[in-house]
C-alpha cells in the first residue's frame, strides 16, 4: 500500500511525526508537501494528494491541516474519493469500516503525536466491512456521478 501525504503549514508537524511512523513501519508513502516554514493555501496540496489516489499513483492519503476539516472538503471534491476527519479511536475505525475511507484528515492544531499515531493506525489496518456498508458507499458513489459537471 502506498500513501499520499500533504500537509499545510499548520499540519506540517504533526505530518513529518507521522512521515517518522510510517517509515519505522516500513509503510510506503509519497510527499506532496509542503516543506518547512512554508506558509502556504491548504488546497493546493490536499489536491495534489487527493489526484494522486484517484489517479491510482497512491491508494490512500493521509492530509494534514489545522482541523483536518479543510483538507476533507478539498479531497471530497476528487471523484472517488472519501475523506473523513478523525479524532479518536473510533472515528478511525468507522470511517474505513463502515464508509470505506480512502482518505484521513487529522488536525495538526486539535490533535498531538501521541494521539494521532494510534488513529493513523487503526485507519490503516481496519478492513472494509463491505455487506450493507458496500450499498451505502454505492449509494454515495452514483450522487458524485450524477451531480460531476463537464
């Protein structure tokens, strides 16, 4: 599995503490940015993270922003894409359970190291349950196809 990561400056902590997980894990990951003492528009590294799993490139992403909530509503705007912001053990666990998340969104300003960790790994490891979930994802997949403008 390979993860695309993107931060903006007010994840960008919280995102190289994780870039340091994910290595000691031996997880694949690509870096989108941004880089250090960079003050940068949130949206424009959420999308480049955000295309990169649509594409196929990346199969999930992690994004990093103050709240988590802004990079959501960026990757939400991709096709296919399912951001969901997360805070504690259980948001994690139902957003890849029961929405069948490809996307987490953490908050650099609501949440520490030591609280993300356990949340970016119950998100990588929790399996889909598919069954009435997999109708549900369905459901929400044909509303995006319906509503894309040329």
């Amino acid at each position: 599995m390979k993860i695309a990561l993107a931060s903006d400056h007010a994840g960008f902590e919280l995102k190289t503490g994780i870039i340091a997980h994910l290595g000691e894990r031996g997880v694949v990951y690509r870096d989108f940015g941004c880089g250090p003492g960079e003050t940068v528009d949130y949206v424009d590294y959420g999308a480049r993270a955000a295309a990169s799993v649509v594409s196929g490139d990346c199969d999930r992403a992690i994004l990093f922003c103050g709240t988590g909530i802004g990079m959501a509503v960026v990757a939400n705007k991709f096709k296919g894409i399912r951001a969901t912001p997360c805070w504690n053990l259980f948001t994690a666990g139902v957003s890849r359970s029961h929405n069948d998340s490809n996307c987490l969104t953490l908050g650099g300003r609501t949440l520490s190291l030591e609280g993300a960790i356990p949340i970016v790994d119950a998100w990588l490891k929790t399996p889909f349950e598919g069954g009435r979930h997999a109708r549900r994802v369905s459901k929400i997949a044909d509303i995006e196809s319906r509503n894309l403008k040329d």
